[in-house]
C-alpha cells in the first residue's frame, strides 16, 4: 500500500478557474472584478456578496459550458502522472469546492487523466456552515499542492501559481509551474 500522500488541490492549481470565473462574474453579474481587485481571494467581503450567493454563482459558472471546460494547468497532464508513478505516491485531488459539484468535478478528471491518477477526490466545501480546512481531512505527513497560502501554511507542501493572494508567502515553499513542482516534490517526500 502506497503510504506517500500528496494531496491536490482543483481550481487554480489543477486547472486554471480564476480568470474565467472573474469573466463570467462581470458578464453576467456585473461586477466589474479583476484578478488584481481580490489580493486576498475574499470576494464575498470586497463585494457584499453572501457565502450562499457565492457558492450560487460558483455552481453556475462551473456547470456553464466555460466552467464544464476550463484549461489545465500548463505540465499537470503530464507531471501528475508521472509523479504518482515514480515516486509511488497515493494521489487525491481535495478541493474547496460543494460536494453538489462531485459530477463536474470527477467529469474533468476522468476526461483529462488516466484512469487512476486520482485514489479519490475530496470536497471540502460545506454549505451554510464554514468549510472544513484540509489540515482536518488529509493525514499528517501529506504534502499538499495549493494555490491558497494557508492550506499550504498549515498542511505543508507547495504553494502553486503567481496569483495576488500569494504575496507575503516568503516562507513557503513556491512553484509557478507543475515543471517546477517536479523539481522540488522529491526533495519533500518522506524516505
């Protein structure tokens, strides 16, 4: 049994989400959002909406044919695959996302990977109720891959991207790419 966890977070580090979902937001919201305009990921505070409206809007776009296609993230293809064989790691995609959203969500993955690339995928989002953090849900010694600073804060690991969100992340192991997440992930995988 594969015993090396490494855990993967969806939007924003497996496939690209932000700029899209910040497109469909001002198009038909009209909110007039730029990816600069939310250095703190907290849309809901910068424009009063509430956390129901939010996760709302949330679904509609990824149910939307743009969210149902969004890209992925340059090199995950074929880095995520590749990782989990070499190193023997169990990989699981957790995402912050409803588990309303389990259709889409596995619907991506079985379209863009191998079978296989993913043990499970886990959903962390809770409706009404405040999500339940990573750190609760992955085992310790999990190194997680994220574009959120206090996932990767908390849990160790990756922090994923060049998103406004990340400044002051100085103390954080960082990769841009998946080609440089492939660089540093050996030298964090437990012997």
């Amino acid at each position: 049994m594969r015993t090396r966890v490494l855990a993967v977070d969806c939007d924003n580090t497996i496939i690209e989400q932000i700029a899209a979902y910040l497109g469909f937001l001002n198009r038909y919201y009209r909110a007039n959002i730029c990816l600069g305009d939310i250095p703190d990921r907290n849309i809901m505070g910068r424009y009063g909406i509430s956390a129901e409206e939010l996760y709302q809007r949330e679904e509609e776009f990824l149910r939307s044919e743009t969210g149902r296609h969004l890209p992925l993230c340059v090199g995950v293809l074929e880095a995520l695959p590749r990782l989990r064989k070499k190193y023997d790691l169990y990989v699981v995609m957790v995402t912050a996302r409803l588990e309303d959203l389990r259709d889409i969500t596995q619907e991506m993955a079985d379209r863009h990977f191998p079978p296989g690339t993913f043990e499970e995928i886990i959903f962390t989002g809770r409706r009404g109720a405040k999500s339940v953090r990573k750190t609760e849900i992955l085992p310790a010694g999990a190194i997680l891959i994220d574009d959120h600073p206090g996932h990767v804060r908390s849990q160790g690991g990756i922090l994923f991207g060049d998103y406004p969100w990340q400044h002051d992340c100085g103390d954080l192991i960082r990769a841009r790419d998946w080609f440089r997440v492939e660089e540093i992930l050996p030298g964090l995988l437990p012997p």
